[in-house]
C-alpha cells in the first residue's frame, strides 16, 4: 500500500470530523471496522456503531474537532498525535489530545482504530 492511500484516509477522517459531517467520517471506515476509542473502553464495531458514537461525541458541542499534529507512516498503518479543540454548547472553550493509530485496508478504508486519550479530561471542561 502507497503511503499516499494511507495519508489520503488520514486527512479525510480528521477533515470529516472538524467539518462534525457523522456520514463523511463514518465513511472512512470499513463496513466491519473496529474503533477502540479510547483504548480500554469497549470497542466500537460496524457504520452503525460508529455513526452512534460520533453523534454522542458530539452532542455537547457547537463546533469540535481534531487537528493532526504528527502523522507516521509505516505500511499500511499510521501513528497520528493530535490536538482536540472545541466549543461547547454553553460557550466553553475545550482543549485535549491524543494519539491516534490507524491500520487502513486495501480499499483505503480505515480497519482499526486504537485512539489514546483520556475522555474524562475533555468532560471535566465542559
């Protein structure tokens, strides 16, 4: 796999979930994708699923999103760290980060998803 594919899906799924567009993030992955977000909570698996944790993600927020700091690629997989920053919808200000790693398909689709991040700091701001 060219890293360009990799990069490609990388770019889409950060731009879908700045622009908060659920149908255009959750196409980035496969149909039988797995998303561990964050890593330890019960993972997340299929469409359906993920358009159901984005909408939750994003509930409490006017504008949110996820800004890629440092993206490594090896293979077909990529090693993200991102900055988080949003406004909730009482007008706070929210700010948090992570790492994010991706092993995308042959079809350029997302398969998996390991994000490492502490939710509980993003709530305690809002």
């Amino acid at each position: 796999m060219s890293p360009e594919v990799v990069a490609r899906t990388v770019k889409a799924y950060f731009a879908a979930l700045r622009a908060m567009d659920q149908q255009a993030w959750v196409n980035t992955f496969a149909e039988d994708a797995v998303s561990n977000d964050p890593v330890g909570a019960l993972p997340i698996k299929g469409h359906q699923k993920l358009g159901e944790f984005f909408q939750t993600i994003t509930a409490a927020f006017k504008e949110v999103g996820l800004t890629e700091n440092d993206v490594f690629i090896a293979g077909n997989s990529a090693a993200v760290k991102w900055t988080g920053k949003g406004t909730s919808k009482q007008g706070r200000a929210v700010h948090f980060e992570g790492i994010d790693v991706f092993t995308i398909n042959e079809a350029g689709k997302i398969e998996t998803l390991h994000a490492y991040w502490n939710p509980a700091e993003m709530v305690a701001q809002l």
